[in-house]
C-alpha cells in the first residue's frame, strides 16, 4: 500500500511539472532531476532479456503510437509515461523513422533519446565485383535490407528513367552500373534507396579523366562498362586484366566476334530469375550454349552485347581505358585460372588442345 501511494505521489508531481513548472522555480536542472526521480520509480526499465529487439519508428508515426507499440513489444511498461516524457524533452517530433536495435532493459529516457538520434539498426554489406544484378538482389533480401523483386524491378525497368547515371544516351538498364563496393545502410534501407546509392557510387568514381580516356578509346561510358564486365568475368587472375581487354579491344576493331563465354552464361538465365541449382554461372558450357541465340552471346552476335553482364569494379573499368597492347586476338583458359594468349588462329587451336584435353 505504502509503495502504490508512493507512485501515486511521483505521478502527481509529474503532472504538475508538466502544468506549472513554476512551482519548482525555473530551474531546468532541479525539474529534470525530479523527473528522472519519478521516472526511475514509476518506470525502472522493462525486464532483461538475452538479445535486442528490432523495433521499427514508421515514417509520420506519432508518439502515442510509438509508445503504444513499445509497450507491446516489452520494451516499456506505462505509455502514458512515455508520452508524457516525449511532451516534457520537446521530442514528440524529433524521432527519427527507422528500423532500431533496442536492448531490454533501457529506460524510457535512453530510448527516447536513441530514437532522436536515430541509431538505427546498420547492416554492412559487401557487393564483389563481377555479380550480376540477381546475385545482388539475392544479398540484399539475405539481409534484410530489400525485397529481391523489388529491387531487380528497378534495374531492369527504369533504365532510361530518373535513376540511371548521367549518360548519353540513357542506358538501357542498371546492370552493369551496380558499383561494387562495401556498403552500411539501416536494415530495411529499401530497394529504390539503394540502388540509388550504388548507381551513385559509380557515378563518383567514373572520373572525368576516365570519360576522356573511353573517348580515346573510341568508346562511349556505356561500351567501356559493358566491356568491362566481360573482363571483369574472363579475369581469374587480376594482372591479366589489361592484356584481356586489350584482346577483346583488337577483336572489336578487326570485326572479330568476342566469342567470350561469360557473355553465354549470362544469357543461360532469365534477368531476374530465381537462382539456378548450379549457380547463376554455368561452369562448363555445351556447344549447344554457344549456338544459344541471343544479343548477349558474342559467339553468334558480332559486337559488344546492348548491355553489360556483371558490375565491373575499378580495376576492370581502368584495364578497359588503359588496355595493354599486344598482337594477341585469342586466348584459352589454363586449369590454375590463367590465360594462353595467340595472335593467329591456328596458334589458339594448339593452345585449345593443350589446356581443354
């Protein structure tokens, strides 16, 4: 009984704090020490537990909302208290939407402040370079930050929309231009958001010293990248990445087809298709996949592909501007990763027999 009217006591004062906060003279410091004496009894903190709990602040959502869905969750035991600290602090319109990480066992004071200053739950993730755009769709889903079909919505629809980086002319889509990068976003950063940011992160780091090295090359923004995804792909070994390019380069000049198999895995799954049983890129390839019809298979098509198979990172995008000359028109693979370069066909023939017995 004595406890229930000490709480009752602590309410009421509350209370009058709120109304007149003359009667404890204008002190800031003496009422907020009052108040964190009434809070302390009225609201110790909600019992511990063994791990946080994700809480979610909704964009426009009010206090009394908030509080009433924190009580739910445990994480507060009286709302009106928690309403009447939002009204007292001046934060009823400070908490920032987003999704949080709140360890049991806080006070209604520490999430209060936690929500204004908007810890919210961060997720690093890590993009490599060469995944396609479902390989990095499947990544964000895992974590938590966006829906897979969302996502790969946006990139294969709104190419020449308001996303897409400052080219000309428009892109056809965002594959290819999803930079590779480590990235740390709050957990349900959302699809558009993100890709947002990872066109922006291309954009910042395809210099305009590296706009007037494509146009040396004779190529627009749009032909190095797709071009350096290919390399990107047919690379296991980095150093080989400018003498691949340069390759690739003297077939394009000549009239060659690419004849590149990484450009016949891409096109052996749908954009936006689930992931394949074997992964979305297809370790041996048949003759039948090398006579696949599509615009993407540089075996049948002559010429680059309309758009790039894979996000190229710095590397590949600089060997594709800073090609290593050489009279080489085709190479093969080695069973370590490496490449046997030729210039004439009938030296790649020899080096096909050697390394694909």
């Amino acid at each position: 009984m004595i406890r229930m009217f000490r709480r009752l006591f602590w309410l009421s004062l509350l209370v009058l704090l709120l109304a007149v906060p003359s009667l404890v003279g204008s002190s800031q410091q003496v009422r907020d020490r009052l108040v964190e004496a009434a809070v302390a009894l009225l609201e110790p903190g909600a019992p511990q537990g063994e791990s946080v709990i994700a809480f979610t602040v909704r964009p426009g959502e009010g206090g009394g909302e908030i509080a009433a869905r924190l009580a739910q969750e445990g994480l507060i035991r009286n709302p009106n208290l928690f309403r009447f600290l939002l009204s007292y602090y001046g934060a009823g319109g400070a908490l920032q939407a987003g999704r949080y990480s709140l360890p049991p066992g806080l006070g209604p004071r520490e999430i209060i402040q936690m929500l204004m200053r908007g810890q919210v739950d961060l997720v690093a993730v890590t993009v490599p370079e060469g995944w396609r755009a479902e390989e990095v769709a499947d990544l964000l889903e895992a974590s938590g930050i966006a829906r897979r079909t969302e996502f790969l919505r946006l990139v294969f629809s709104t190419g020449a929309g308001g996303l897409p980086p400052t080219l000309a002319p428009p892109v056809p889509v965002l594959e290819g231009y999803l930079f590779p990068d480590t990235y740390i976003v709050p957990r349900e950063h959302g699809a558009e958001a993100f890709l947002r940011l990872m066109v922006n992160t291309f954009q910042e780091r395809f210099t305009p010293e590296m706009l007037r090295e494509a146009q040396a090359q004779g190529l627009t923004v749009h032909q190095a990248v797709v071009l350096a995804s290919i390399v990107e792909r047919e690379a296991a070994k980095p150093e080989e990445r400018p003498l691949i390019a340069g390759v690739l380069l003297n077939r394009l000049r000549e009239g060659l087809p690419l004849a590149a198999d990484p450009t016949v895995q891409y096109t052996l799954v749908a954009p936006g298709a689930p992931p394949p049983a074997g992964g979305y890129w297809k370790a041996e390839l048949t003759a039948d996949d090398l006579r696949a019809p599509s615009a993407y298979n540089t075996y049948v098509t002559p010429g680059l592909p309309p758009a790039p198979i894979a996000s190229p990172g710095l590397s590949a995008l600089q060997a594709v501007l800073r090609p290593q000359s050489s009279p080489y028109r085709y190479f093969v693979a080695r069973p370590d990763g490496s490449h046997a370069f030729a210039a004439t066909f009938e030296e790649h023939l020899r080096n096909v027999a050697q390394y694909r017995r």
